[in-house]
C-alpha cells in the first residue's frame, strides 16, 4: 500500500500544483465553503507553502491564489452566511487532532451575509 511519504516527491508537487490550478481555476469554490467542508482552503495551503518554502504568508498565499490576496479577495469573495460560517467553526474544531494542520490565522469570509 502506498503511504504520502512512499510517493516520489516529484509526484506530490505535481499533485500539489495540480490542486492549485485547480483551485485558482474554480473561483466559485468559496473559501468559506472549503473550510466548512474540509478544515482547510486556500488560506490554509498558501499558509503552510510560506512555511515550508521558507517565505512569507504573503508570498505563499500569492502562489496558491495566482495574485495577491487582496486582489482575489475583492474579485471573487462573496459574504458568508450565518449557517457557512457555523459549518466552518464546527470543521475547523475537528482539526485539533491534526498535528501541524492548524488552518489559517485569519479564516476567510467570517462576515455574515447581508
């Protein structure tokens, strides 16, 4: 049985770039959402690219979104809903048993919808 850590490290980044492209593609994939669903989003691996890659947040978060943060966040960002953002906490809780998992300092779209 193959394990993450068996697999060529070529094969994971190209899986890893993959996921990106993918994710910078599927803009209507809301950060909110993601979080909701899997404790982790955009946020989350541009975090932990800038930690491994030994850059800042800023630069791992540029190369995941493909622009700067900010600029994604005005574009495509659309406001959270009290229900979205009840899923997100409740997913987010369930990553304290992952060691180094820890999701983004600043979860995205925690404002309510109007």
């Amino acid at each position: 049985m193959a394990t993450i850590d068996s697999i060529d490290e070529a094969a994971q980044a190209a899986a890893f770039r993959r996921l990106v492209r993918h994710l910078q593609h599927r803009t209507d994939a809301q950060n909110v959402d993601l979080m909701g669903l899997a404790g982790f989003c955009r946020n989350c691996l541009g975090d932990w690219l800038g930690e491994a890659a030994g850059i800042s947040k800023d630069e791992g978060r540029e190369a995941v979104y493909g622009m700067p943060y900010a600029t994604w966040k005005a574009d495509h960002q659309q406001p959270a809903s009290d229900e979205q953002i009840a899923r997100m906490k409740a997913s987010v809780a369930r990553n304290e048993a992952l060691d180094n998992s820890a999701p983004a300092s600043d979860p995205p779209a925690i404002s309510p919808a109007k």
